[in-house]
C-alpha cells in the first residue's frame, strides 16, 4: 500500500485529537532532549513523548502516517540541534558558559553579592522538581 495514496483515507483536516497529540507530542520531546529541566523532568517528558507518540499510531490512519510523522519530527529536532552546535563550534562562541547576567560596568564590592544571590536560588530550583538553570541543547556525544 502506498503512504501517500493512504493520505486520501484521512479526513480533510486533522481532528482536534490529532493535533492536540502531535502537540504534546513536539513539546514533550523538546523538553526532553535539551538542557531545561533537571534529570528527573527530562525522564518524564521522554515517557510522556512515548506515549503521545505511540497513541498517534492509534489516532492517524493508517497507523504509518503516525510513525512517520514523529520519525520525521525527531529527525528534524535533531538535525537542527546538531546544526546549531556546529554553528557554535564554528563561531567559538560553544565553550563559553551561558550567563543570565547582564554585562555592566559595576564595582567590585557589588559583584560577589550579586553572585552569591544569583547562585544561592538554584539548588532549591533543582531539588524541588522546578527549572534547572538555562543552558544549551544537550551535547550529541
């Protein structure tokens, strides 16, 4: 059977299952894959993503189209992951770490407040299940 003559089998738009689906589905596996969430919220939105997956086989007929839309969307998420290290590597800019601070010319006795502030709220984030600080997307290898 070709996929593509399948196409006519489906309704002339998505249903609203559907797309709610390949929703949770996209920002699940974004979540999952790059640096935003500690280990454990990393884990969740991998199973989550599973699932949201797995039921669009359920959801789209035949059940091909399903697979290859999250094969086609986690190629395309890892192709754009993987060209924007390249783009970092390329430019230098990949060994610096990520600073939410602002660059601005202060005194050196307001500096080392201003890190212990910055730095005394992030293992309560990390620890109570909220956001890990921003970093980049996950390494490949």
């Amino acid at each position: 059977m070709n996929l593509f003559a399948a196409l006519d089998d489906q309704p002339p738009a998505l249903l609203s299952a559907q797309l709610l689906t390949m929703g949770v589905f996209l920002t699940a596996y974004l979540f999952a894959v790059t640096g935003l969430l500690s280990p454990r919220g990393r884990l969740r939105c991998a199973g989550v993503a599973l699932l949201a997956g797995i039921a669009l086989g359920f959801l789209l007929t035949p059940w091909t189209l399903g697979a290859l839309f999250v094969a086609g969307s986690v190629g395309a998420i890892g192709l754009f992951i993987g060209l924007s290290w390249l783009l970092s590597r390329a430019l230098g800019v990949h060994d610096h770490a990520p600073s939410m601070l602002p660059e601005m010319d202060i005194e050196d006795e307001a500096l080392p407040l201003m890190v212990t502030l910055a730095a005394g709220d992030r293992p309560d984030r990390a620890t109570h299940g909220g956001f890990a600080p921003p970093t980049a997307p996950a390494p490949l290898g």
